[in-house]
C-alpha cells in the first residue's frame, strides 16, 4: 500500500469515526479547558498587577485569556481529526492581523498564553505549571528591579554657557547623562537624563527659578533603556 492510499484511507477513517469524538476526547477536552480558563484567569492578574506601561488595557488583559482558552481548543481539534486539522492550517495562513502590539512585553504576555493553551490541550500538566511558576518569578523580579528607579528625560531651554554650570550644580549627587545639547543663535536646549528613586523634583523647581532659564519639561521615559 502506498503512502497515498494510506493518507486517504485516514481521511476516509476520520470522516467515518465520528469526527474523532469519544468520550475519553471529551473528559480530556473538558479537563484541559478548565485548566486553560484557570491559568489564563492567572496570566490576567499577572498582567494587571505587574503592568509596567503607560496606560493599563482591560480589554487586552481579557484577551490573554480568551488566547489562552482559543489556543487550547484550537490545538484539541487539530490532534483530534488530520481534515479539521489541514482546515484549520489553510484557514489561519489566510489571516492576517494588524493589531500593533506598543509595549514588547505584551507581546511576551500574548505568547505566554498561546504557549499555555498548547500545552494544556496536549496534556502536558507539570510542564504548564511549571511554566507559569517560572514566568511568574521571572515577571516580578524584572518588575522588581524596574521599581527601583523611573527614569525621567530633563529638557532644559536657556540662554548662556554660565548657565549650564549652573543647572548642572543643581543636580547635587543625582546621577544624569546628557543626551542632547542644541543650540540656535544663543539659545541652548539640553536635555538630560536621569534616575528618580524617591521622586523628589526639587532640583527641577530651582533649575526653573534660574534667571536665564526660560522653560523645563519634565518627562517620564517609558521605552527601551540603554544605560
């Protein structure tokens, strides 16, 4: 019997078993679909209480868990019958979605509960635990350390050379780096760099008394940081 016969003779098997539906299929289906709600309902505090951007989404946090349960239901049907499952192939090759992901770390979230759902629907339990054991510890120590200092940029417009001695005397022991410096026809704009651990901006209100000082913006800094 050739490898033809043989492929076409699994189809015509999985057309006539029911689609592949027993009731073993059905408890491991309902069992693994618990257990997809219930780590994707973790992945959702995770998200919520970690969140490290600029404005918290609920309508993406729900959507960790409805990728997660999807995903699991997804993986059940393509190992249950080898038709739904070349279906499935074609149907997803065919979609494309635009949806923007602004923060990377939604991105890690969004695969984090595609690869629970995976594993959930094959049945591999401990490796699903252990999973989200490890991102878990892995997401609060990154979110620890994140904590310990908001990085702020520092733009600074003046007038005179003397004035940046000035400026940079008022930043006492905060450490900065200056990125910037920009000038137009006497007119200076510096920007600088910094880490705030306490939030104390005192020293900003003093570089803005300064008397060739003629504006500050202060701007908390959200994206990739290289130091």
């Amino acid at each position: 019997m050739s490898t033809k016969d043989i492929f076409k003779r699994s189809v015509l098997e999985s057309f006539t078993a029911n689609n592949g539906i027993t009731a073993d299929f059905v408890i491991q289906a309902v069992i693994a679909m618990a257990v997809a709600i219930l780590l994707g309902m973790l992945i959702y505090l995770i998200y919520r209480n970690y969140y490290g951007g600029v404005v918290y989404s609920p309508s993406f946090a729900m959507t960790l868990v409805g990728m997660t349960i999807l995903t699991c239901a997804l993986t059940l049907a393509i190992s249950s019958n080898i038709v739904i499952s070349l279906g499935m192939v074609g149907a997803l090759s065919i979609v494309r979605y635009r949806t923007a992901i602004k923060d990377p770390m939604d991105l890690l979230y969004l695969f984090w509960s595609i690869s629970i759902g995976i594993i959930v629907a094959a049945g591999i339990y401990p490796l699903a635990v252990i999973t989200m054991i490890v991102m878990t510890v892995l997401v609060m120590y990154f979110f620890k350390k994140k904590s310990s200092g908001i990085i702020y940029i520092l733009v600074v417009h003046y007038e005179g050379e003397d004035t940046q001695d000035e400026i940079i005397r008022l930043f006492g022991n905060q450490k900065y780096q200056l990125k910037s410096k920009t000038m137009r026809k006497g007119q200076v704009e510096m920007t600088v760099e910094f880490m705030s651990r306490q939030g104390n901006f005192n020293f900003v209100e003093k570089i803005d008394a300064l008397d060739r000082v003629r504006d500050v913006s202060l701007i908390q800094y959200n994206g990739e940081y290289n130091g």
